[in-house]
C-alpha cells in the first residue's frame, strides 16, 4: 500500500460521514471539568472507559486510566503501542473536558451536548476544543495502519480530563511517568490554524500570569456631596495606576515586562503571519508595541490587559464615594520573561510611581507557563516538509501560540520537542456559546495528519 492509499482511506472516513458520527458521538459526554457536581466527575471517567478506551485498543494501544493525585482534576488515560525497540516514538495528547456547557445561550437551534450540522458547520460543545481534534489524530492513525498493517514506529498518548481547570495534576502524573513517558517528540493537537483554509503548526504557547489590583481607602460609602473634595476616590487612584503599567496604547512601561526574546531568527518567522481576517474583530492598528509588526506583538512579545474592572455598584449607581476598587488584570507573556519576576517588578513599578497603597493579589490559579521551539528545529522541518507534500499549498509556521496550553509538562519535564498541529480556526467560538468546526477544515486536517505518520513511518523522522 501507498501514502495516497491511506490518504484515501481517511478522506473516505470524513466522506462516508463515520467522522460526523464519531464526533457526534464524543460531543454527548457532557465533560463539563468546571462543573464541581458528582456526576460530571462521573462523565470524565466514562469519556476515557468508554469513548475513548475501546477505541485505542482496536488500535493495539495498551491502556491504563490512572487516578489524579490533585483533588481539583480528573482522571488520566495512558495509552501506549509499541511495535518494536529502536523505532522513533512519537507522544500525542489530547483533553476530552470542555468548558461549561452555557445552556440556554446557545443560538436557537443549537444546544452544547448534541452535533448539530448546518452548512459547513458542526456545532458542539468539544467539537473544536479538543474532542474533534484528537479524534482526527486517531483517525489519521487508524488508517495509516489499515494502509501498511504497521505504523512504522511507536507512539504513546496522554488523554486528560482537567486542561480547562488548568491542567491540576499533570505535572505530578509526568513526574511520576517520565520513564513511561519517553519519546522523540511530541507531535499533537490543539488551538486554531491562523486561516482556516492554510495548516498552522507552532511549537510553543505563550504564558499568562492574572491578578487583582485593589485599592481600599476607606470604610463604606460616602455621600459624594458631603465628602466629595475631602475621601480620595480609590476608582479614580487605580485608574492612574493602571496609566503607570501602560501607555494610552497598551504599550508597557514596566521595564521587566518588555522582553529581550524577539531575535531577529524569530522575527523572520513571524514576518508574513496573519493576524486579521476571517471572522474576528477588526485588528486595531494602533494598538500594542508601536515598533513591531501586528505579528511580532501577538506572537513575539508581551501583552496586558484588564479584564475586568468595579468600583461601586455599577448596575445601581449612587451618589456616593466608593471606598474600594478593583481590576482583574493579566500578562501573556513570551519566553524571556522570568513568570516568578511578573508580580515583584510591578510591585517595584507601582512603588516606584507613588502607588504603595495599590494591592496585588495573585489569583491562586495560574497560567501555563510560556515555551518555543527554534523553527529551524528538525523536527519542525520534517513536519513543515509533510504537510507540504499533502496539502499541496503555504503554511503557517508559528514559534509559539499567542494563548497557553500545557505544554510546559511537555517540555520542561520531559524534555520533548513539541510540535502542535491545530484543527481548528480562529472563529470557532471555543469557550463560547456556538462552539463549532468547519467541515473542510476536519477534512483536510485528517488527511494531512495521515501524510504526517505516514512519513513519520516510512522515513523514521528527522536524521
């Protein structure tokens, strides 16, 4: 058999509509990792005993579903096949927990637990994120093995149940699996493609660090007549102090958070990546770092913004002076920049400008911490070079997500080069009512990932 038989054999699974079914399928465990209730702890662990483990062992994938030792996650699924000692061996990953499912603010016709096609879409809560994307990389493995009888080389996978609570958990299971874990590289899926109809690969994630400013002046609220001129108003000092992070542009003035990371290797990476188009909000021009590229400021730089901010009762406003305020406010940040450093040095900034009385809290929950692999790698080459070869057209070639992932673990712990190949797009509506897929983009991502392990077992990767 041949590369364009497997190729075949996976266009024929989207065409003959066992991918819509099998999506549809995954879509119904309601794997809400967010819901605290018992029966969507219960729903975690029948997505990996029943959706996902019967699948792998037709496969010959050996598995183990392995308990989290953090209280806040779910469970994990192991899997492993291993065809013969001395063959590259690749890991894969996927998350079959979503974000909540928000019945009841879905477009009418739609709802988050039941695949709903119109057009070229599907509609689903996990249909995008990350049910459909691990599913493709099954597929594609599937057929590669019913084309040659054989994969070619060895691959593990990692399925867990905690990624939207913030991965709880799987550093512990990959510090206690390292040995179990090895491989050559990390080859999975996750994330949106920068234009649906052009393949995206990136080899890393930005970080993020959240955290409260809060500023108390006084006890209760205060008759703005009678005390207006004599109680500071504490919306008015965060205001100020939020002026001090950035200029009127977003530009950040805190001299520690401006990294020194951008070389000129990563700004030939970034120079003809998109950033507008497609159904997202129109691109502001002149927002961000004014001397870079909409690219090199999404991609190759640090970003913050306040996600919130309160003071007072803005749905019932009185005439009164607050005595507290409150913005929730984040750092993306990009490698270069030391996450353990983000806090103190705006301590440093905000004291610095007079605003001691200004409060950081950290939230409790942290961010992914930020990663990128050089794109002269050679595994980033011998994936860039396949997907080429299927595809037939450009692609996206990305040094690190603009979001987070947990690719850390990969990473750090592991020591894996990491290459994620995403089959999703950037309108998906993942975390939102109206989540979805595109059907074309399913489609082409199945066959280019059944050309990825189809050279992957023919070649034995990079030299």
């Amino acid at each position: 058999m041949t590369r364009d038989a497997a190729i075949s054999r996976v266009s024929d699974y989207f065409d003959g509509g066992r991918f819509q079914a099998d999506l549809g399928d995954l879509v119904t465990y309601r794997t809400e990792s967010q819901n605290p209730a018992p029966e969507a702890a219960a729903e975690m662990r029948r997505y990996l005993e029943e959706a996902m483990r019967p699948r792998l062992e037709r496969l010959g994938f050996t598995c183990e579903i392995i308990e989290n030792t953090d209280p806040r996650g779910g469970p994990f699924l192991l899997g492993e096949r291993i065809e013969a000692e001395g063959l590259p061996t690749i890991l894969t990953y996927g998350h079959g927990d979503t974000v909540r499912g928000q019945e009841g603010m879905w477009r009418e016709g739609l709802e988050p637990w039941r695949l709903i096609e119109e057009g070229e879409r599907l509609y689903g809560r996990g249909a995008a994120d990350n049910k459909g994307q691990h599913l493709i990389n099954l597929a594609a493995l599937e057929a590669v093995l019913d084309a040659r009888g054989t994969l070619g080389f060895n691959v593990k996978i990692v399925l867990e149940m905690s990624e939207e609570v913030g991965s709880s958990g799987l550093n512990a299971l990959f510090h206690a699996q390292k040995d179990r874990l090895g491989a050559d590289v990390l080859i999975a899926s996750d994330g949106p493609r920068l234009q649906p109809e052009v393949p995206t690969i990136f080899m890393g994630t930005r970080g993020g660090t959240t955290f409260d400013l809060v500023v108390e002046t006084h006890e209760g609220a205060h008759h703005s007549g009678n005390w207006g001129g004599l109680l500071a108003d504490p919306a008015i000092i965060l205001a100020h102090a939020l002026a001090e992070i950035t200029d009127r542009r977003g530009q950040i003035k805190v001299p520690e958070w401006r990294p020194t990371s951008l070389t000129n290797s990563i700004r030939e990476a970034l120079k003809d990546l998109p950033v507008a188009g497609g159904e997202g909000p129109e691109v502001d021009p002149d927002w961000g770092e004014e001397s870079l590229t909409p690219a090199e400021r999404v991609f190759g730089w640090n970003s913050f913004a306040v996600l919130a901010m309160v003071s007072g009762v803005p749905d019932a406003p009185v005439n009164a002076i607050s005595g507290w305020a409150r913005a929730t406010c984040q750092l993306r940040y990009v490698v270069g920049t030391d996450p353990q450093e983000i806090v103190p040095a705006l301590r440093r900034h905000l004291d610095a400008a007079g605003f001691e009385r200004v409060q950081i809290r950290p939230h409790d929950r942290g961010f992914f911490p930020a990663t990128r692999l050089d794109p002269d790698h050679p595994w980033v080459t011998f994936v860039g070079n396949s997907i080429r070869r299927t595809s037939g057209g450009p692609l996206h070639v990305v040094p690190n997500l603009a979001g987070s992932l947990p690719n850390d673990s990969f990473t750090d712990i592991l020591g894996l080069p990491t290459i994620w190949v995403p089959h999703s797009y950037r309108g998906c509506s993942q975390h939102a009512p109206n989540e979805h897929v595109l059907k074309p983009v399913c489609r082409d991502a199945l066959r280019i990932m059944a050309g990825l392990f189809w050279d992957l077992g023919e070649t034995g990767g990079p030299a």
